[in-house]
C-alpha cells in the first residue's frame, strides 16, 4: 500500500470533498488546490488547536493577523529581495525548469558517484542551462499604473509582520522577556517546482510565532521549543517512527539563521521537511531599525537596559499538517468487496466527530427520532460537529464515516422507539455498544475533551 498510499489518499481527498484541484471546470491551474467542505474543517481544527495551544492557554504569547501585502523597504531590510532565490536551471530540448538542488538529488539516487557536472533533464535526458537564481518572492502591482515604483510582494513567510508589529506590541501590551508573536496565515512564494499534492505549493498557509528571549537564555529557549513541536506531532496523531529531526549545516541554512533543525517526515516521496525550527539571533530586529530609523529594542523594566531580543522561531506549515494527518491516518482492511478504508483521525482534528441517522431511512418514526437527537446533539453546547445521513443502507453509511474519520456513529432502530437507547459504533474497530439519548452529549463532550 505505501507505494501507492499518496495516489489514495489524493483520491480520497477528491471523491469525499476534503480537496479538489483550483480551477477545475476550466483545466485547472497547475499546482493550485481548493479545500472543500470537509478539508476545510480538518484545516480548521488543526488550527484552532494550534491556536488555542500556543496562544490562547499562554500567558506569554500575544497574536496578530498581519497584511498579505506589505510595504516594499520590508523584503529590503529582511533581505529577500537579495537572498530569497533558488537555483534554477532549464532544459534546452523539452524547456522544463527545475531547481538545481532538486535535480541533483534526484539524480544522485539513481547514480552511483555522480557528479554535478552531468547534470541531465530528467523528462527527456536533454542539456540543462548553466544555474542562475530565481527569486521566489511573488510580485504584484498596486494602483492603476504597472511601473516599477508600484510594485509590490505578496509576503513569501508571516514572520515579518511580527518584527515589523515587534514596537507595536511593546507599547500595547507591554510584555516581559521572555515573550512570543504568533500567527496564522498565507504566505505566497513563486516556486520553481511545486508538486506532490499539497506538500509544496505557490500559495500556502503558515503558524508560525517569533519568541523573543535574551541572547544568552538562546539555547534553553531553542531546546523547549524543540520539545513543543514533537509534542504537537505527535498530538496530530502521527507516529513518531514517521518524523525526524534534521540538524541543517553551514551554508544550507537561511540568510538569518545561525542554527536550524528540519523536523522531516518519510512522505510516500521521500523524507521531506514537515516543520522547521530556527534561531534568528537578533538579525530581523537589527536590520528593520536601521531601515526605518524606529528604536526596536527591548527595555528592561527593572535595569533600564535596552536591547535587541534574540528570536527562536519555530515555523509549522498547515497545508503540510493537513497532508501527514491524512496520510497517516489512512488505514485499510479486508479486500475487494469487504475491504474497508477509514481515517484514524484524533477525535478532535476529524471533520465531524459524530454521525447520526436511522437504521431505515423509510420510517417515518425512525426518521423523527433521529432527527431529534441530531438536532439535541448540534445544540449541547459541546465542542464537536455532527453530521446527518440518512443515504442507501446502514452499511453503506458506515463505510463513508469511516473514510471521512468520523469517529462515531449514532444509529436509531427499532429498539431506540421502546427504551430510548441507541447504537454506537466506534470507528476504529466497528464494535459497538449501547448508550441512553440522555447521556449522548456528556459521552461524546468527555470522549473528545
């Protein structure tokens, strides 16, 4: 299965309304991916427990929802209209672009001792260009005439806005070292070779936060924030077994960062980079005060010393979170017309947590008791989503739970009319067990907490 485990799990997406390709009526538009009604709830769940993790039951961390676009001195300063580039080389015969990286790992896998200069188009074995630098910030122009002084750059990462806001918040809020900025939004990079479904993509959405602390508490703060993120790995229900950290090298690492670790996951293409966790020194505070002429340093209350905070930034990527989750909770069992295919999604990450509908759709009084408890359960006032379906026959309904990740299903039969009790079955091993109307709520409400 793990051999064609991305092909599924990019058919499931499509035939269950998780992600369907951009543009689709007109050809699509390559490399562009709309979330549909289930995939944007998954995509929501995960942020709001991201959200409500780091931020909301933090007392040292203050969130902000910044422009797309910003002011051009920004990537000045930050240094992306300098540095912000990949190799990129192009094929003379069949005019396929690749970045040069890319290609020579690719390459190196299937060559034993090879070396950089025989570099080849991989589509069609013709001669690449020699490699020049493409820079990835995504261009625009704002007003009504295209020239150079109205261009502007969708934001290729979130952090800026967070250093850029950095004397904003101290005014506002007045924080003590140590404290973070969070975020959660798009970022638009002009990449070279999107691909792999979700996993990289031209438009994509970051949480990321900025925590600021003093230089020499650097890599206490680098090592907690390490431990936070396999924690949330593995809270996404991902086994541990599938990630791994990856310490980045001299010259490998970006133009702001003096340590950087990858945590990377063995994807059905390759070990690729999942999240990122990187020390920025002061680099960012630095460089936007001596471009804007505005003080950005830290006073301490209780010294007067003023200073420039040093940044831990751990940097997680939704869409790639999405992708993980879906891949590993994709579970099959049984074959041909008893094979059974379910998401073992957390409870608290699946589109709905609990489906209701009657044993026969064609009974009037099932129908009415069903309905009435889907409607009880919508309006208990707990933290879970339920769902209606009442379409083909109850093993049928089952299966599509059980593709979608719902954990529970609620049956109404026959007996439910006479003591007020129905079925539950559990996703993850079809067994079910039964519960009174009454207790539904507090049931589910304590099994998702």
């Amino acid at each position: 299965m793990e051999n064609d485990l991305m092909d599924k799990v990019v058919s499931l997406c499509k035939r269950r309304g998780f992600i369907f390709p951009g543009s689709e009526i007109y050809g699509g538009l390559a490399n562009s991916w709309d979330y549909g009604p289930l995939g944007v709830e998954l995509k929501n769940n995960i942020k709001r427990m991201w959200w409500e993790r780091f931020v909301t039951a933090r007392d040292d961390m203050f969130g902000i929802d910044a422009a797309l676009i910003m002011n051009t001195k920004v990537w000045e300063a930050s240094g992306h209209l300098r540095e912000f580039s990949d190799p990129l080389v192009e094929c003379s015969q069949c005019r396929k672009r690749f970045r040069l990286d890319e290609l020579e790992s690719a390459i190196s896998k299937q060559i034993p001792n090879y070396k950089s200069q025989k570099t080849v188009c991989l589509e069609c074995g013709g001669q690449l260009s020699q490699p020049r630098n493409f820079n990835l910030l995504l261009k625009t122009f704002l007003g009504p005439v295209e020239d150079d002084s109205a261009v502007v750059y969708f934001r290729p990462e979130t952090a800026q806005a967070m250093f850029v806001n950095f004397k904003n918040v101290l005014d506002t809020m007045r924080p003590r070292l140590p404290f973070g900025l969070a975020q959660i939004g798009k970022a638009f990079r002009n990449e070279i070779t999107p691909g792999n479904f979700i996993f990289r993509m031209r438009e994509f959405e970051q949480m990321e936060i900025e925590y600021f602390v003093r230089e020499s508490d650097w890599e206490r703060w680098f090592d907690y924030w390490k431990d936070e993120m396999k924690r949330w790995i593995a809270d996404l229900g991902i086994d541990l077994a599938h990630a791994h950290e990856v310490e980045i090298p001299d010259g490998e690492r970006a133009h702001y960062s003096k340590r950087t670790i990858d945590f990377e996951y063995d994807f059905p293409f390759g070990s690729k980079e999942l999240y990122g966790l990187a020390y920025r020194t002061d680099f960012d505070l630095q460089n936007h005060e001596k471009a804007s002429g505005e003080n950005l340093k830290y006073r301490d209350p209780d010294t007067n010393e003023e200073f420039w905070p040093h940044v831990i930034e751990p940097t997680w990527g939704v869409d790639r979170s999405v992708l993980v989750v879906l891949l590993d909770a994709y579970r099959e069992e049984g074959e041909r017309d008893k094979k059974r295919v379910y998401l073992k999604l957390p409870p608290r990450l699946a589109p709905y947590q609990v489906a209701v509908f009657p044993l026969l759709a064609n009974k009037p009084p099932l129908m009415e008791k069903a309905q009435g408890i889907y409607k009880t359960l919508q309006d208990s006032g707990f933290k879970f989503q339920v769902s209606w379906d009442a379409r083909g026959n109850i093993g049928k309904r089952y299966y599509a739970q059980d593709e979608i990740g719902t954990p529970w299903c609620v049956t109404v039969d026959f007996q439910t009319l006479e003591d007020d009790t129905v079925t539950i079955r559990d996703r993850d091993t079809a067994e079910q067990i039964r519960k009174p109307i009454a207790d539904l709520a507090m049931y589910f409400g304590e099994m998702i907490a």
